[in-house]
C-alpha cells in the first residue's frame, strides 16, 4: 500500500502556517512523494518553488514539483526544470496547465512555448533523468474527443517519456476502474494513481468538477444537501464519503492512491489510517 498527497503553495504567512502543519503530519505516514502544484506567474512560481525547496532541506519526503506550459517560453520552463534539479528535486508533474482565462476557456500557448504537456515531457527528459508524473482523466479530458483520443494522448505522454499518470478526481469507483481496463487494454502498464479528493466544501469542490470534467453523482449530492451553514457536519460526511471509497478501492485490488489535501491533514491522516497506515515512530535507543 502506497499513498501520496498534493499541496498547493500558501499565498499568506497563515497559509503556510497551515501548509506545514498538514505537512507534518502527515509526513511520518512515509508518503511516495508529495506534490506542489504550480500556477502561471512569478509569484505563485516563487511561492512552489520555495515550498518544494524547504521539503527537500527540512523533511525526508520526496518532493514532486508541478509543472506547466502556460505563460512561459521553453527557454523559462527549462530554467525551472533546471533550478529544481539543483535543488535536489527528482520528480516532476508535467501538465500542460489550465488556460490564464480559467478553466473552461481555450488554450493558447506561448509563442516560444511548449504547446501542450507531451512536448514539455520530452523537454524535460532531454533536461534530466527526473521522474515524470502526468495526468490521466477517467471521464477523458473535457478537450478531447472522445475517451479513445484522450488514451492517445496518454500514450503520446508516455512515449515521451512519462512514468506515472495521477488520475483527475472521480466519486464513482467503476469509472474508474473502466478506465484503467481501457489504459491496459491498451498495452500501458505504467502506475495510474487513483486521485481522491475528500470534500471539504461540496459547492466549491462540484463547481469545479463541472468545470473539470468530472461528473458529481445524484447520491453525493444528497448526502450534503442542507448543511451548507454545519461545516462540522460537512467534515463529518465528508470523511465518511472518502473513506467509503477508498476502502471500496482497496476491496478490488487497488493498493496506491493520491490525495488531493486541499492542505488540510485531518481527513486524509483519517482515510490513512483506515487503510491501515500508521506513523513510522523511530525506535528508541536501547
């Protein structure tokens, strides 16, 4: 059994306050790796790069930088690539990134820039031998097509070079696994992290999943309606709802999950422990 936890950088000192809390706490749970998401613009750069910079000096948890094409030339992203190895990064996030006008919008890519995640996969691998994790969609990715083109663009991924894909939220478990026989029914035998993300607030989190491409089931939807003003009721449902799925997961053979924490430790420390997780507590000497 195997897990690892996304964070995105924090934009105020009580942010990161609670950034490193989370951190903490769940680092004794020896994740794979975390990652660091990463937006276009120099400041939320600065702001990953520094987080992922401080994980590397200050925990002994593998870091996954994310990366993106958006707003930036090849020579830029390069440069990043770049200033991560030095930093001891070895893990990327290759994405191609959401469009600066929001999620929804039509991309366009720099000028100079890499045009889509499969270019800056390659990039990447002439830069240096990092690992590099890309995305996968169970609902395909609202651009694509159809679910077969989409599966193209995952080999394309991989044939440049990928070594792991981390799956888009999904609360139905056989979209999923549908998804994975398709992956594999197509010769792709790398890890297709399941990503499960533990709803902290149901609006937020379905306003994105329309826009995101992932579906909110009838059934979630009820088990939320009318706490809108009970957060603590929310949390309550909210860790049950994860937990369901995740041990539902577990009961049909998967054994590695990615958490979207949302930088909050508490319900992912719970669905951890659930799946049998405990802190790795150093022996005391004799």
């Amino acid at each position: 059994m195997s897990v690892s936890f996304e964070f995105f950088p924090p934009k105020t000192e009580a942010m990161e306050a609670t950034l490193w809390e989370s951190i903490n706490r769940l680092a004794p749970l020896q994740p794979s790796f975390v990652s660091v998401t990463y937006g276009a613009g120099g400041s939320t750069r600065e702001r990953t790069h520094a987080t992922v910079a401080r994980i590397v000096k200050e925990t002994p948890i593998k870091p996954a930088a994310h990366l993106t094409c958006v707003a930036a030339s090849c020579a830029e992203v390069d440069a990043v690539a770049k200033a991560y190895w030095e930093a001891g990064v070895r893990h990327i996030v290759a994405l191609r990134g959401d469009p600066l006008e929001g999620i929804g919008t039509a991309f366009h890519p720099h000028p100079q820039g890499y045009a889509h995640s499969t270019d800056l996969v390659a990039g990447l691998r002439k830069i240096a031998d990092f690992e590099i994790s890309v995305s996968a969609y169970p609902e395909k990715h609202p651009e694509s097509a159809s679910i077969e083109s989409d599966l193209d663009v995952l080999q394309a991924k991989i044939d440049a070079g990928a070594t792991r894909a981390i799956t888009q939220f999904f609360f139905e478990n056989d979209t999923y696994l549908r998804y994975l026989d398709k992956v594999r029914a197509r010769g792709i035998t790398i890890p297709i992290l399941p990503g499960i993300v533990p709803v902290q607030n149901f609006k937020q989190t379905a306003n994105f999943a329309k826009k995101a491409g992932a579906s909110i089931p009838p059934w979630l939807a009820e088990r939320f309606e009318g706490l809108d003003d009970d957060p603590q009721t929310r949390r309550l449902i909210a860790a049950t709802v994860a937990a369901e799925q995740v041990l539902d997961l577990v009961d049909r053979g998967v054994r590695d999950f990615h958490f979207y924490t949302m930088n909050r430790a508490d319900l992912v420390y719970a669905i951890c422990h659930l799946l049998g997780l405990r802190p790795k507590l150093e022996k005391e000497a004799a």
